[in-house]
C-alpha cells in the first residue's frame, strides 16, 4: 500500500511529466492561459490516462509479449488511444451533451499529445502490475493537472503585467516554466523507487 | 511554367524554415526543443529524425489521400506516421546507440507530434506528391533549423564546447546547461527572433496560438 502511494509522489511530483521530462509542452501552452480551460483539460486527462493505461497494459502484456511484438508498441499504443478517444468522443456526444459540451474539445486535443502516450510507454518499459499501471497513471495525470493549475493561475496574473513586446506570449511563458522546473528540482530524491 | 512551379516549390521551403518555423513561429511539437538540446549532437539527431518522418509520412499521406475516407482520416494518418516512427526508431537504436539511450523516449514520442499531423491534415492531404514532399522537407528543414539554434546556443554557453568538443574557454553559464535550460533557451530564443520581426520586418512577432 505505501509503495503505491509513493509511486503517486513519484509520478506527480518527482517525475512530473511537465517540469522534470519537458513532455506535453504544446497543450501546457496552450491551454493554461484561463482558468477555465485548464480544470477542464486537466479532468478529461487524468481520466483518459488512467483509463488508457489499463487498456494498453492488457494489450501489451497479453497479447504483444507473448507474440514478440514489442517492436510494434508505438503503432499499437497510437492506434489503441485514437481508437478509444474517437469512441469516447462519440458516445460522449450522444449519451451526456452537456459534458460533450464541455469538455468535448479536449477530447480532439489529446489524441495528439505526447504524456498520454508516454505514460502506456514507460509502463511498459518499467514493467508494472496491473495495479501499479493505473496508479501510474493517476499520478501521472495529477501531476498534469497541478502543473496545468500551477501554471495558468500565473498566467492570468500576467495578463497585468508590463511585459516587453517581444516576449508577450509564449516567450515569457516558457521562462516562467524554466522557473517552475527549478522550483520542482526540490523534489528531486524525495522519493527513490 | 517550370519557372513559377519551382519558386512556389522554393517558397515552400522558405516557409517551412522562416515564415511557419515549427518551433519559433507556429510553436508546435515544443517538448523535444526543451527536452533534447542540451548538446548539439543530439539536437541535430533528433532534428534529422523528425526530418526524415516529416518527409515520409507526407509523402505517403499524399499518396494515399484518395483512398481515406475523410471521417478516419485522422487515426489514419496517425498510423501511417506511427510506421515511419517505428522505421526511425528501430534506425537510430542500431546505428547511435549512445545518443538513442538518451533521447529514444523522445523519438518514439514524434507520432504524437502535432506538427507532422497538422502538416499531414492542413498540406498532404489536399495536394499532389511532388508539392506535399517539398512542404515536408521545409518543414522537416526548419524543425532541425529551430532545434540545431536551441542546442548550438545551449551546448556553447553552457559547456563552452560544440558537438562535444571544447571550443571557448569561458566560465559556463550553468543556466542553459541544466536540465531545464532548454526553457530558458527556447524563451530567450523565440523573444529574439520575435524582436527582430517586429524591429525589421514590421511584423507583429508571433503571439503564439499555442496548441
């Protein structure tokens, strides 16, 4: 029990897949300038990475190992997350509406995005359990989630800041998360698995 | 006619490496700029990869683009990349093993690219072979551009060396050679060009939509 609660620490915080392995860089950015988007983006994430943890667990480990096809993780993991998104796409869109509504347009996002397939990625290299998978994944989507809240709480203080022209935007952002990733390298040996 | 199709093939290049920079300009697929600068070699091999899926996977999305039905067009396509990812990635664990150890999660990671989808989708699946292929290699050209610029200015200031070998003898500003100097990197890098559009070309540098 308290190797899985680490292993939560670990995924969250010491190896937050944001600020310690530079992954996901493309929708940090681009959702974390409101609030609002960026609750909902983080939600629709962990959900989805837990789910598609377990999901590529089974595949890899029932059907991929046994027959020796390792090589072909990439395309199958690729393929199984598209297939699983589309799906929860359309259901979504005919069984709740008012969550389509809403959270829909994260859906089309994270078919393209690199922890939902880092996470599938390094389970299968790291060789956990069942268990030990999804908790990954949990951890590896709150982890997500607080630096997406982390970040977009700055972000909408800076929206009041003088910053000079050339560095509004994206520029600015980015230097602000090098700040943030040395603050994470504090947690850096809190937890060593 | 040959002349005015190779100027438009030309200013498919130049797009792809100035105009609609990957990294600088459209600011898509950021992870590997941050993640696998920190030396030049590395930065390079990594552009080189994404390079050669680039090209392949336009090609071949072109090819095909008749025969896929626009509703599975995207999982389609995300396929064909996931192919050319493979052959990548199988290739540069045979033949640069040392630097593979290091940025292999990084190039497994290129189906997720957004940028070689949004290239397939916006580019390659509406125009013939020969136009789709000289796009891919623009952009696969100014994806090695922008990541070759991140890494020669991390791996000088920070190691004082080039491609491994020591070049300046000056105290090392550690800030680009940590980890998360890439950051630091990109940001300082994308406000630096940004400045010289606004300064020189009148532009309004790039808000960056982000995602």
């Amino acid at each position: 029990m308290l190797k899985l609660f680490e292993l939560i620490v670990a995924a969250s915080l010491v190896n937050n897949f944001v600020f310690t392995r530079y992954l996901g860089l493309c929708i940090f950015m681009g959702v974390t300038k409101k609030m609002e988007t960026a609750l909902g983006m983080s939600m629709t994430f962990t959900a989805v990475m837990v789910i598609s943890a377990a999901i590529n667990w089974v595949a890899y480990n029932f059907v991929m190992e046994p027959y020796h096809l390792e090589f072909l993780k990439i395309l199958v993991f690729v393929a199984i997350i598209a297939g699983f998104v589309q799906s929860a796409d359309t259901i979504m869109r005919k069984v709740s509406p008012g969550l389509y509504y809403k959270l829909g347009i994260y859906l089309a996002l994270i078919i393209t995005n690199c922890i939902i397939l880092a996470v599938p990625l390094t389970i299968a290299e790291s060789h956990y359990n069942f268990i030990q998978s999804l908790v990954f994944g949990l951890g590896s989507g709150l982890g997500f989630a607080l630096a997406l809240i982390i970040m977009a709480s700055i972000r909408e203080k800076l929206e009041l800041a003088d910053v000079p022209r050339p560095f509004q935007g994206l520029p600015i952002a980015f230097i602000l998360t090098g700040l943030i990733a040395l603050a994470f390298v504090g947690f850096s040996g809190l937890i060593t698995l | 006619m040959s002349a005015a199709q190779k100027i438009s093939y030309f200013g498919l290049i130049r797009n792809g490496i100035f105009g609609e920079n990957p990294v600088f300009r459209v600011a898509l697929s950021l992870c590997p700029a941050v993640a696998v600068t920190n030396t030049l070699k590395s930065g390079l091999l990594m552009g080189v990869a994404v390079f050669f899926v680039q090209v392949m996977a336009n090609i071949s999305i072109s090819i095909v683009r008749k025969l896929i039905h626009a509703r599975i067009r995207l999982p389609a396509y995300i396929l064909i990349i996931g192919t050319w990812v493979t052959v990548a990635n199988l290739l540069l664990a045979a033949y640069e093993w040392p630097i593979y150890k290091e940025i292999g999660l990084y190039v497994e990671l290129i189906v997720a690219f957004a940028i070689i989808l949004s290239r397939a989708e916006l580019f390659a699946s509406k125009n013939e072979v020969v136009p789709s292929l000289f796009d891919g290699l623009g952009m696969g050209l100014g994806f090695m551009f922008a990541l070759g610029a991140i890494s020669f200015v991390r791996e000088l200031l920070g190691n004082g060396a080039l491609m491994g070998y020591h070049v300046v003898n000056t105290h090392p500003v550690l800030l680009f050679a940590l980890p998360m100097g890439g950051f630091f990197a990109v940001g300082l890098l994308m406000g630096f060009f940004n400045w010289i559009d606004i300064r020189f070309f009148g532009g309004h540098g790039a808000s960056g939509a982000g995602h």
